[in-house]
C-alpha cells in the first residue's frame, strides 16, 4: 500500500516537499534553542535559507538545464 502511494508522487514533487521540510524543521529547531543568542539564531536560519537555495539551484540544474 505504501509503495503505490509512493508511486503516484513524482521526484521532483519529493524534492519539493524535501525542501519545504527542511526549512521548517530546521529553522523551528533553530528558533527553539534556548543555549544560542538571537544573532546566532539569525545566522543558522540565513545559513539554512542559503543552503536550501543552492540546493534548489543545483537540482534545477541536474535535472532541467543539464540536458539541454
């Protein structure tokens, strides 16, 4: 049963939904860290955003711009 619900969600919709899961876990975790100062918090959650972004960047480029 899983394996069909599996199979009607595309690879790029799982990167999608990868990323999206990502920044909010990520910058909820960051955010919830009573032993880090507010600056650090701001620069996890920039360093997250940015890492997030070059991802997305090079999965377009893999997957979209590379054939062509």
């Amino acid at each position: 049963m899983i394996a069909h619900i599996f199979s009607l969600i595309s690879f790029q919709e799982i990167g999608y939904i990868i990323g999206i899961a990502v920044i909010m876990f990520g910058c909820t975790a960051v955010m919830q860290n009573p032993f880090i100062s507010i600056g650090k918090k701001i620069l996890w959650v920039l360093t997250i955003l940015l890492l997030n972004w070059i991802g997305l960047l090079w999965y377009y480029y893999t997957y979209y711009m590379k054939d062509k």
